[in-house]
C-alpha cells in the first residue's frame, strides 16, 4: 500500500526494544491502526513529544499490505491539549476516552464518526471548566455506545414503553435501559437512578457537542452516572472496558471526572 497521510489520535503509547515505540492510533481515514516508530526514543528524534496519550497529528505512515503493524514516518502536531494535561480531572477524562476506544475497537474499522466524537470529546474537555469535565466525558461515552451499536434507554421503559412515573427508576445493564416497577422481576439485578439522572443522561444522549453548556451534572447525577454507565458496557462489552484510567479516577479523592 505504500505511504499515506492520516489524522491521528494517540490512544497508547509503548516503548519498543531500546529506542523504538509501538503506538495504538485512531486514524480518519483507516480506523486503528499500530505502528512502530523507529528511534522514537532517541535524543532529538523527529518525533519529538508528538506520541504522547491523546495527541491529535498528522501522521505519515507506511502501510504494509496484509501486515498486522505498520511503521510510522513522520508526524505533526496538530493538538497537544495542553491545559488538558496540565490538569489532573481534565487529563484522566481524556484518557478514559482514549482508553475505552482502544479497548473497544480493533483495526481496520473505519469510523470517521468515531473519529470525530472522540476528537470533539478532546477538545470539549480542553476547553471546559474543571467542573464541567464531566458532561464532556459521559456525553462521549454514550456517542461511542451508539456508534458500536449499543445504546442505552434511558426515555422509558424498554418492556412497556411507558414513561416513568416515579420519582426513582430502574435500569437493567442486560435489558439494555430503564425498567419501571410493574415489568420489574425480583430475581434480576438493577441500578436505581434518581428521574433527574436518567433525564440528564437522555438529554447527553440526544445533544450535540455545541449545546453541552446547557446541561449541568449535580454531585449524586454523576455518581448515578458513573455507577450506570460502565455497568452497561462491561456487560455488553466485556471485561475488557475494565478501564485503568477509570480506575484512577476512583482512586484519587477529589479528583474524579466531574
């Protein structure tokens, strides 16, 4: 295939023998892609500090038919989200989102609106408050379900179709959404989430990037929110979302995406 030039995403980066990285990119053009730059760790290398987690390049790569890695030629920066980095809640949103769309993609599946979600999510948390980080890395979790074909239902029951009525609501990781009290069964397992928190997260779902400032999350939201979500995707998707960055974000009190 020869050299082509891509936008990239730095979802991981890797040290590879002495001097040389391995680096997990989402590509517009080619979806993931791994690739291998030579001397990449080298004093004065011509890639410099473009391979970091969550950068946005211009990446030109040799593409080798048929082959499983390819090996990078050259790279620009285009974004390096520097007040992203700078902050610890901003840098572990970004790369939670980072980290999810390695973890549930592999090569070869090209999705310019993946691409542009995560990129949006990037820029979305560059330019958010601290505590506003929050909106921007929920609202990108449920466009990536709803890209890979899962997307959960938080407007009504998904058994009755019925809205809500309570002022709490259930929600079933295997049914895929709420679940009102009539079409519940005791034998299975559910999540209770306020009405405001599965509204909210309705309203994360059906918005567009540009209209995120007019969502805010209170404290208990996001709890609800971060006890939901993963729930979901580690049911539908596996073990393999269990998320080191999302782990780190447990971890450290007070600094949680928020």
């Amino acid at each position: 295939m020869g050299l082509v030039k891509s936008e990239g995403i730095v979802l991981k980066a890797g040290r590879l023998r002495e001097t040389s990285k391995i680096v997990n990119l989402y590509t517009d053009r080619f979806g993931k892609l791994t690739v291998v730059a030579k001397g990449a760790l080298k004093p004065g290398s011509r890639f410099g500090a473009d391979l970091e987690v969550c950068n946005h390049i211009l990446a030109v790569i040799y593409r080798r038919e048929g082959k499983e890695i390819d090996y990078l030629s050259s790279t620009d920066i285009l974004n390096d989200f520097p007040k992203t980095k700078a902050e610890l809640p901003k840098w572990t949103a970004a790369c939670g989102a980072c980290e999810l769309v390695d973890k549930a993609t592999s090569g070869e599946e090209a999705q310019a609106q993946l691409f542009a979600s995560l990129l949006g999510a990037l820029k979305g948390i560059e330019d958010s408050a601290s505590g506003r980080v929050a909106v921007h890395f929920w609202h990108f979790v449920l466009r990536l379900l709803e890209i890979l074909g899962y997307r959960p239902d938080f407007s009504s029951c998904v058994k009755c179709r019925k809205m809500a009525e309570e002022d709490e609501v259930l929600f079933s990781a295997a049914d895929g959404g709420l679940v009102c009290r009539n079409c519940s069964i005791g034998a299975e397992f559910y999540h209770k989430l306020s009405k405001s928190t599965a509204g909210k997260v309705s309203l994360l779902q059906r918005g567009r990037s540009e209209n995120l400032s007019r969502i805010n999350l209170t404290r208990s939201e996001k709890e609800e929110i971060r006890r939901v979500l993963p729930a979901f995707w580690k049911y539908h998707l596996g073990d393999k979302l269990d998320l080191k960055s999302f782990e780190f974000m447990e971890k450290v009190a007070g600094d949680r995406v928020r």
